[in-house]
C-alpha cells in the first residue's frame, strides 16, 4: 500500500504549487491574476484555517501583477519547471516574460502560458478588447498587457490547425 494521499488535518505540508486567484473583475469570464507558489502550508479544514508561506507567497504573486494572466514566484525552481515542461514537450506550458507589475513597473519572471487552450487568435483578441473597453481608461493596461502577452506566445500554428 502506498502513502496516502489525503491531507492530515493539522499536520505541515508541503505543496508542490500553491495558487492565488484574484478576480479583476468577477462579471467578466476572462480577467483573472493567479500566483503560483511553493512552500509549506498548515491546513485546519475544520477551522477553514489555512496559512503558510506557499500562501502567502502566491498570495502576493497573485497580487503583485497588473495584466490578466499569472506568474510563478521564485520558490518555484527551474529544476521544477524543467521537469513539469518535460511532459508536455510540444508547447511551453510557462514562459519567460516581462511580467507587468502594479504601479506600472515590469519585471523578468515566469508566466503560465494560458494562450495555448482559449479559442483563436481574433476571438481572443475581440473578447479582450471589448472587456477593455467595458472596463475603463482605469483597468486598460491590464488588457493591452493580455493581448500582448497572447500575442507574444500563442503558436500561430494552433491557428492554422483549427481551420
């Protein structure tokens, strides 16, 4: 018999990736921040308890960012990367990028590569530009951010395959 794969209330764990969802906007479908990280965690479900810093960190991965996609924080290793890349060979499930950070700042980091699996190009493109402009002159970046990251990272060969 294996080691059981159910989490000991009370006892410290440590999760390979932790993650941080915020909503921008929770009536959109599309604009969510989602932090990932690693580290220990204390999970209390009876008590609705969880804290630890793999929270904390994707917590404030998540947070950190201006634009509609996430980032890998730094507990999470290249080894580690390299090795959940590995089985999935044709198409870079995270990517180096210009991460957009809040107050208009950008950093080098890690992002999910969400461009593989959401629709074509001009569906992609026209949904976001029009919940940009639903949005606001306030939330812009945040599309524009999007739509470059899409563009940057989307195969133009999913493209031609779905015609």
């Amino acid at each position: 018999m294996g080691p059981s794969t159910e989490l000991a209330a009370g006892a410290p764990h440590d999760l390979h990736l932790v993650i941080g969802a915020g909503l921008s906007n929770p009536i959109a479908p599309l604009p969510l921040r989602i932090g990932l990280a690693k580290g220990e965690v204390q999970i209390e479900p009876a008590l609705g308890l969880y804290i630890g810093r793999g929270i904390v960190h994707a917590y404030e991965t998540e947070q950190s960012q201006d634009w509609i996609g996430g980032s890998l924080h730094d507990s999470v290793t290249p080894e580690e990367l390299a090795r959940v890349q590995s089985k999935h060979t044709l198409i870079p499930l995270v990517v180096r990028h210009l991460i957009p950070r809040r107050g208009g700042s950008a950093s080098e980091g890690y992002a999910l590569n969400w461009s593989i699996n959401i629709g074509d190009r001009s569906f992609v493109q026209s949904t976001l530009n029009e919940l940009k402009m639903a949005a606001g002159t306030l939330h812009a970046r945040k599309y524009d951010e999007a739509i470059k990251f899409y563009d940057t990272h989307r195969p133009a060969a999913m493209d031609r395959s779905r015609n």
